[in-house]
C-alpha cells in the first residue's frame, strides 16, 4: 500500500492514497457504509423526482422546506466526505506500507510528520465519533414523522460509523504499521505548484498526477489547498 506525503501549503502536510487501491480490497463494514452512502444518494435522488412529478399544490414551506434542503445538501456531499476517510478505514487492516514523501525532506522527517499527521486524525475521528452519535440519537426520533427518508438521521448514523472505523486506522497506522519510506521528485515538484492560482496550476497537477500514477490528485489538491491570488 502506497501513501502520499503531498505537501498542501508551507511546512503543512496532508496523507493520501487513491481510493480506488483501497476499495478493491473494501468488505465487511466498509462494503457495507459505502453501500448505505449510495442507499442515500439513490433515496435522495428519488425524492426530489417525486417532489418534482407529485404537482400538488405549492411548494414545502417552513420546517418541511428546510427538512428537504438539508437532505439535499447531506446527499451531495457524503460522496466527496467517504472519500477523504477510504484512507484510514484500509490502514485498519494494513501491517506494512510506503511512505512516498517528498525528495527535500529526509526520510526521519517524512516518518515524522507523518505520524504527526496521524495523531492528529486520530484524535479529530475520536471527537466527530462522539459528536455524530450524539446527533444519530437525537435526530432520529425528531424526524420519524417527517415524510420521505430520514436521510438527516441516516447521515449521522454513517458518519459516527465512519469516523469510528477511521479511528482505528490512524491509531493503528501510528502503533502498528510499519512505515518504508520511499523518496519522490515529481512531490518536490507538487510544492511549488501548489503555490500558483489555481487556474494556471490545474495542467501542471494533471502532469504531475500522471507521473505519480494518481487518477484523482487534481481534485485532491483543488479540495484541499486554498486558492492563490
């Protein structure tokens, strides 16, 4: 299993690995959450066709209103959030893994802040597990009534699952994995085009990605790197 060290502005860091790696070994609980993303996403999609079709009277109003826009929302953005965890979910089953780090840094650096970077996650899927359960529990009796899928309750309740698994990931990639770092140029490259607008930095990540064998590097970076004026 291959992890990138890719640096994401000055002295800071971010670990990433292609989710397609990951979901072709994903069973078990994992198979299963992403299943129940798509759940969401396919009931989501099937209420807004309903709403659009039934033609009765005006549109929802108040409470109900505000109900159908925050499934909406939750449905859009649950793809894009189960992809920033595929990480953490396969290191709960990985023993050994490269670290790909950038060529201006050592490998006692690269070591290091990656498992800072670990710890840190660690720590942030401990906290939203606990958050998450707190809102599975609450909006899931408040909503029963509400019609259509209880997507709201849904989302926490997939949430506190992924964190919690994300949670065991990073805890075992800082005590149990065993890290062989690997040296790359084309990262050392990555750190000053990150510092471009992102208009213009867009074709030289493409590049870069192409080099690094990574699909969805371009995507990874415009989500996670802030745009330079």
């Amino acid at each position: 299993m291959n992890v990138f060290l890719v640096p994401v502005g000055n002295d800071r860091y971010e670990l990433y690995c292609e989710p397609s790696e990951v979901d072709q070994t994903s069973s078990g609980v994992v198979a299963h959450l992403l299943r129940r993303v798509s759940d969401m996403e396919v009931a989501e999609q099937r209420a807004r066709r309903d709403r659009r079709t039934a033609r009765r009277g005006d549109k929802p109003k108040g409470f109900e209103a505000c109900v159908f826009r925050a499934r909406s929302g939750l449905a859009r953005g649950m793809s894009e959030w189960v992809g920033r965890q595929r990480l953490f979910w396969h290191l709960r089953h990985v023993s050994e893994a490269t670290l790909v780090y950038p060529g201006d840094l050592n490998s006692a650096e690269a070591l290091s802040v990656a498992h800072r970077r670990l710890q840190h996650h660690r720590e942030h899927h401990r906290f939203w597990m606990v958050v998450d359960g707190l809102g599975a529990l609450v909006f899931g009796p408040l909503l029963f009534f509400v019609p259509g899928p209880n997507l709201i309750s849904w989302y926490f309740a997939v949430k506190m699952t992924g964190h919690w698994l994300a949670f065991l990931g990073a805890r075992r990639g800082v005590a149990s994995v065993e890290w062989s770092p690997r040296v790359s140029s084309a990262l050392v490259a990555l750190r000053e085009v990150i510092s471009f607008p992102r208009g213009s930095r867009r074709q030289r990540v493409r590049a870069l990605s192409t080099e690094l064998r990574l699909e969805h590097l371009v995507s990874f970076i415009e989500r996670t790197v802030p745009d330079q004026p």
